[in-house]
C-alpha cells in the first residue's frame, strides 16, 4: 500500500499526519509514503528528512497545486492501492486496515473514503451524490437558502445514515483510498482542476467506467480541515468556484458553464456593493475592506 501527502505550509499537522500514519500502520507491510511538499515556506520539507527519513520526499520548487501534486505521488506509487491522504489529517487506530479491508472484499470497488469526523469527534459532511443543476448554481454560495431542502439533502448523502456502509456517488478528497487498477483504467486526477472538484470529476469518471464508489463508517479519520487553503481567501474563492464552473462545462456543456460563471460573478458583485455599503456606515471597516479586496480579486480573475 501506497499513501501520497501533498502539502503546503502546515508543517507541524504534517509531522502530526505521517505520525498518526506510522502509528496505526503496523499491520500494512511494506507501506510506501511520499509527501509532495508544493514549496512550503515554514521549514515542512526540511522537518520531513529530518523526523521521517523513510518517506520519500518530492520537494516542488513551485507550488503545483493539490492535484498536480497528487499526480506526482500517483505516478511515484507503486502499490496495488493509494491513499491519498490530506497533510491535516490524523488518522485513528484501525482505520487504515479497514480501508484496505473493504478493498479486498470488494474487488469491483475503485476507490472508498472513511468517516471523516472532526476535532471534538462530531461527523463531518463526506458523502455525496453528483450535484445536479440547481445544486451547482446554488449549494456554498450566499444563496443555498434557495435550494429545495430535499435537493440538498440527497446531494449530501443525508438520506442514508452516516454509520451505515453504502455506495455514494463520490467523496470529499481528505481520505481516498483508490485501486491501482482502476487508475490505469481512467487516468490520473485532470489538473484542470488546481484544487476543489478534483476528486468529484475522479469518482464521476470512475463511475462512468463501472467502477463502485464506497464509504466506510469502520474506518474514521479526523480532518481538521482546509488548512492549507484557508491561508489565501481570496484564492479559495477563485480557486473552488472556477473549479464548479470547470466541472460544469466538462458534464453539463459550454452554455450552462458560462451561465453559471456569470451566475457567480453577479453574486460577487452583489457583496461587494454589500459590504462596501457596510464599510460606508462604518460597521467593522476593516472587515469589509478585506472583503472587498478579495471579492474584487475574483471578479478580476473572471473565475477561468
């Protein structure tokens, strides 16, 4: 088995990852872990030679975002499975065994995630069904109060509990466990997609190609979530809704991807006209003066 880590600035959760990693991997011999360091600046290559000197190391000299730097750890991997595993996430007692567990009872699965739960041990949101229109142009964006309840709740997997094992549509990208197999059959992760909607696209083609897609509650990783990305707001925001409108274009055609994107926009537009009339008044100035900035970067990336 094979585990691949991209990171980028979170140097002491990435010392926490691989030693929850090679803490709870005694019964996964050989285990081959290569962390792709995307040119952190906070010392995280260095303390990886120096604390793991069995993880291979692929140190980027320029940031190739999560995905390309996950296809570098997929191409260096040679086990029969990979995981892919986030650099803030911890992983429990048994939870990889059961990954692999799952795998090797179910030969017609290609990739299955684990319950990811958060710090204080609550579940967090993994499983998901493919977004159909509505949920595209509505779901984490200021309008989600739109979408019909029962939309959002199919589309969250809400419908089946989370302590059932079950087929999904595709899982968040923290923890997956994926055959090698199956990523000879479809390809690697599409770097079109620098970070956010990569691992949707992944599991949709897998599906198309007749591959199951799983979730196991026997199997629990705590994620603490977004670490990396939450350090550049301005490039989350570019970053996850080009991703939706990338998605958009690739399974729903040129013309609903360009209406979505104008969609976006217009609600950007919307909130800086909101948060600059907040900033008027004198409510939290300097609050809505980063809002503003950063709403301003999107509308100048024109989110392509």
């Amino acid at each position: 088995m094979s585990v691949v880590i991209v990171s980028w600035n979170v140097r002491d959760l990435l010392a926490q990852a691989l030693s929850s990693l090679y803490r709870h991997a005694e019964h996964l011999d050989p285990l081959e872990v290569i962390v792709v360091d995307n040119a952190s600046q906070d010392g995280s290559a260095e303390m990886v030679a120096r604390e793991f000197p069995q993880v291979r190391l692929i140190a980027n000299r320029d940031n190739r975002g999560f995905t390309g730097g996950n296809n570098q750890g997929l191409t260096a991997a040679s086990g029969d499975y990979v995981l892919l595993l986030n650099s803030d996430a911890e992983v429990r007692p048994k939870a990889l065994q059961a990954l692999v567990s799952y795998l090797d009872e179910h030969p017609d699965t290609g990739l299955v995630g684990p319950r990811l739960v958060n710090a204080d041990g609550s579940t967090q949101s993994s499983r998901r069904r493919f977004p159909t229109l509505p949920i595209l142009f509505l779901e984490s964006t200021w309008l989600q109060w739109l979408a019909p309840r029962n939309a959002l709740k199919r589309y969250y997997a809400e419908d089946v509990p989370e302590t059932h094992e079950q087929d999904v549509d595709w899982v968040t990208g923290a923890a997956m466990l994926v055959r090698r197999e199956a990523i000879d059959q479809v390809g690697p992760l599409d770097e079109g997609f620098f970070m956010y909607s990569e691992e949707l696209d992944w599991c949709r083609r897998f599906r198309e190609a007749g591959w199951r897609i799983a979730y196991t509650p026997e199997s629990e990783i705590i994620h603490y979530g977004g670490k990396s990305s939450e350090q550049v707001t301005a490039s989350r925001h570019i970053y996850f809704q080009s991703s939706k409108v990338r998605y958009a274009r690739k399974y729903h055609g040129v013309l609903t991807a360009e209406v979505l994107r104008l969609w976006l926009l217009a609600q950007y537009l919307t909130q800086i006209v909101l948060e600059g009339a907040k900033w008027i008044i004198g409510h939290r100035r300097e609050l809505r003066a980063s809002r503003v900035k950063a709403y301003l970067r999107v509308m100048r990336s024109r989110l392509r």
